[in-house]
C-alpha cells in the first residue's frame, strides 16, 4: 500500500491545504489479516472476536513517513488515529516547529477530540520515523463509541489526562 506522505505534487499540495495527511481515495479496510495487529492494540484489547472482526470492518490501515504531518492544528477532523508501529510527536501550531508537548507510541491513539467537539484539531500530530496507524474515520468511531463502553471508557480516560 503506498505511503500518504510518499504523494507528490498535486496531492502533497492538498495536504498542504488540507492539512490531512492521507488522500480521500477510499483504502482497503484491514480487514481479517489485520486482526492481530489490532488485538494487540489496548483500546481494541477488551472486545470480543466478534467485535474485533467489526472493527476491522470498519478501520484502515495507513502508513506515514518520518515527518508527515498525520493531523494538523486548526483542521476540521475527520479520523482517529491508533499507532500500531512508530512513534510521533504532539506539536502546537499549524507549523509545529515548536517543542513536543506530548510523545506517542504504539497501543496510542490521536485525533479523538476533534472528533469529540466537533471544533478544529487542537495540535498538530507529526510522525517521528515510519508510523503504522490504524484510522477510523468519524462516523465508525462515533459508532464505537456508542456500542462499546469499554471503549468509551478509555478514550474518555485519556481524554482527562490531555
Ligand atoms: P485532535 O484535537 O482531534 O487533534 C490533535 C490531537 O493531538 C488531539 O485530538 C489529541 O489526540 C492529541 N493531543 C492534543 N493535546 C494532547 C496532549 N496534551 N497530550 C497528548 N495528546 C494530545
């Protein structure tokens, strides 16, 4: 599958405008394959096979290069992000060339309160090195949400301590 950041010209500049990282072309979901990779990730580790297999339903695979801007401060949010591989950095500002103000790993998951409050990204997410993230875009997370209380619970946990 193609890395969003590895785009170029046209696409690399809607990104740019857009400030999402990963075009609007529909990617396969992870499907079955993916369902150690998402098993393995804590806010997906409570839910049973049958849960599981909906998520993978629901959720894509997409890959970021070293320095991608994953989601952008001030943007209207349209995914969470789950790491499965790599690590980013939460950066203030459109331009985040300023210091980290939070670090991300595998299992961490970004881009939920956008998605929360309906209001504009908070910060900026940059990948440090290659990430593997998981999306859901808004309407499969909302959904979650509603049909999951375990993961209700831990995105509202996280939430408290942002
Ligand atoms: P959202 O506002 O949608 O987009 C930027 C994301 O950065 C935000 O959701 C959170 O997922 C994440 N974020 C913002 N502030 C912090 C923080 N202080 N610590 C960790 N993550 C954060």
């Amino acid at each position: 599958m193609p890395a969003p950041s590895g785009l170029s010209g046209a696409a690399l500049t809607a990104q740019a405008l857009t400030g999402v990282a990963s075009p609007r072309a529909a990617r396969p979901r992870i499907g079955r394959r993916g369902l150690p990779m998402l098993s393995a990730i804590p806010l997906f580790a409570g839910l049973s096979k049958r849960h599981l297999r909906h998520v993978a339903d629901l959720a894509e695979e997409v890959r970021f290069r070293d320095g991608t801007v994953m989601v952008r401060a001030g943007t209207p949010g349209r995914a969470l992000y789950v790491i499965a591989e790599g690590r980013a950095r939460v950066a203030r500002g459109v331009v985040p060339i300023g210091r980290a103000i939070a670090r991300l790993g595998p299992g961490d998951f970004f881009g939920e309160i956008a998605l929360l409050d309906g209001g504009p990204r908070s910060a900026s997410v940059v990948a440090d090195g290659p990430v593997v993230a998981i999306r859901l875009m808004r309407g499969a997370f909302l959904k979650l949400m509603r049909s999951e209380p375990a993961i209700a619970m831990a995105v509202v946990q996280t939430l408290a301590q942002r």
